[in-house]
C-alpha cells in the first residue's frame, strides 16, 4: 500500500556532531522526494549551526543536555525549555518523526511520543539491517521503511557564514595562496597524533610546498578540563616551534568559527572526529587519521580522501612520510581531474 506524502516532518538527532553531518544525506533525500513538506529538525544547542542555512531544513529546534549546562545555567530552565519547543511542535501535528540514530533510542523515542506524531520511523522498524557500511548508509536505510530510494545518497553539505568564512579568509590567506588546514585535537586519546610530528609535517610539506599556507585548529580550552579538554597549550607548542613558517593559528571558540575556518582551505589533514565530517560537508579532500575507529562507518562521507589506520590502531604509530605521501596523492589526483 502507498502511503501519503508527509505535509510535515521532524527529524530528531541528539548525538556528535558527526553524527548529525552523517544525517544530512537523508535529509536531501527526503527534501527530494518531498518537496513541499515542512522540515524541522530537533538538535541539541551545540550542534545546531551545523544546520544553518541549510536550504533543505525550514526550522531548527535545539536543547542543551544536562551534563552539557555551562556555569551558572538552570537545569529547570533549560528542561522548560525544551518542553515549551516540544509543545510548539506538538501544535504542528506532526506527520512523521524520523529517529536516525541506531539502539534504544528512549530520550529521542519519548521526545516522539510528547509531540504526538501520527507516525514515528526508527531503525526497529528495518526488517534488515545494515551490518557493515557507512553511518550516512545506515541512516539511509530509513529510507526503504518510507518506500523511498535509499541508495546514491547525495554528500552532507553545510554552509559557512558568509562573513565569517571573508574575515577568516583575510586572516588565513589574504594573497589567495592554497591552504591546508590541519586539525591537531582528538577526543579519543588513540587518534591524537603527538605534537612533534605536527611540526616535523608542516616543515617537511613547506620545505617541498613553499607556496603552501598552513592554518592550523584545535579544540579550544585547557587539556586539563575534564568535561571538554583542549588543545590551547598543544596548538602554542606547535605554532612556537613554526615561528617564520606560512602559519596561522585559528582559534574557534565557536563552531561558526570552526566551520568558516575550515571552508578557507582547500585540504585538511586530520583525525577522525567531528571536524573531520565538517569539511568533508565543506567538500574538502581530506587526509584523515585513524586510531580506535570504525573506519568503513566513520570515513569522510562525500570527497576524495586518504585513510591511514595502522595495525596498532594507535596514531601516533602513523609516520609523517606516510602523512605527506597520502596527502601529495590526493594533490596529484586533484589536479589530474
């Protein structure tokens, strides 16, 4: 039986950053097959500028989790918030309520159930399952459930602030001179490649690239922090031991920030993590390193990429030889297309 086209529908993703760049593929899709439908997509706060400007969405809705609640923020507050948006959405009776992520799902579940929509799509609902893919395709199986094509699922694509991604691009190359951006920070401690190979990779690639610039991103904030360390004293180590090098320190304490700053440069080098998907949705070719991680789920989605994971699992056994012949691969392929 064919079943009537949604006038409206919410997708609910409350996970990673990257998971929610992965998510973007089907909500193409769904804008394809359902052009007149109102999106909405329900994110939590840090994610959310993932989706801005995003021509396929027509309203974000956002929530802060609790263990996410800066200094001096109200968990009742915050939790009041969040129920006034489920009963904004609720008001808007909901066709369908898409639930992307795999397991149990019982925060993003309830959620479904308070804004009382006629129909809830998540993976239970897969009489198969895939078993060995990419997070996009993963996702995408959704897709079968609604008697939509789930296959050739296009790139995640994000925008960049126009005039943040100008003022970023002022400060990283003002002459227009090719940029690699290279991203030092890893939330897993089996993906962080030690800073001393940075620096022995941004003086190998200048020594044989004297035109390259460099713009160099991390998590921001002390490595010390147990709820969000970062990288702010790794990055001055790095940045230091380049000084007379083509080098350009961006911190970003936003992710606007984070997202114009990547949309500057014309490749980046770094391990898998949230900023990877970022540029990968900025259509950038990537050289992408690989430690304790599902590398078929969680390889860039959309570009030309190098993927190097050695047999350790352990990064900081990736040499930089291997670093600079990945990346002048991916230049010549480039320049051959």
């Amino acid at each position: 039986m064919t079943l009537p086209a949604p006038n409206s529908i919410l997708i609910i993703r409350r996970d990673n950053i990257g998971d929610l760049v992965c998510t973007l593929p089907l909500v193409r899709r769904l804008r394809e097959c359902y052009p007149d439908a109102w999106i909405g997509m329900l994110v939590t706060r840090y994610n959310v500028e993932v989706l801005q400007g995003n021509p396929d969405v027509n309203a974000v809705f956002s929530y802060t989790k609790r263990k996410h609640l800066a200094p001096g923020e109200s968990a009742w507050q915050a939790m009041f918030e969040r129920l006034r948006q489920l009963w904004q959405l609720r008001r808007r009776k909901l066709d369908l309520v898409v639930l992307p992520a795999e397991g149990d799902q019982c925060s993003a579940r309830r959620m479904a159930r308070l804004v009382a929509a006629r129909r809830i799509v998540s993976h239970k609902d897969l009489a198969e399952k895939l078993q060995d893919g990419h997070e996009a395709l993963r996702v995408g199986q959704l897709l079968r459930v609604l008697d939509l094509p789930g296959t050739n699922l296009p790139p995640a694509s994000i925008r960049p602030r126009p005039a943040l991604r100008h003022e970023m691009l002022s400060r990283i190359s003002p002459d227009g001179a090719p940029v690699l951006g290279i991203h030092i920070s890893s939330r897993k401690p089996s993906q962080r490649w030690p800073q001393a190979r940075f620096v022995e990779l941004i003086k190998a690639l200048h020594a044989r690239q004297p035109d390259l610039r460099f713009a160099l991103f991390w998590s921001p904030g002390d490595e010390h922090n147990p709820l969000h360390p970062g990288d702010d004293a790794k990055a001055a180590r790095i940045v230091e031991a380049c000084t007379g090098l083509p080098l350009v320190a961006v911190p970003t304490a936003a992710l606007a920030e984070l997202i114009a700053g990547l949309a500057c440069c014309n490749q980046v080098i770094c391990s898998d993590g949230g900023h990877m998907h970022l540029a990968a949705a900025l259509g950038k070719p990537i050289v992408c390193l690989f430690g304790k991680s599902d590398a078929k789920r969680w390889h860039p989605w959309g570009v030309p990429f190098r993927l190097l994971q050695p047999a350790s699992q352990t990064v900081e056994d990736i040499q930089v030889e291997d670093v600079i012949s990945a990346f002048e691969e991916m230049q010549t392929e480039a320049s051959e297309v």
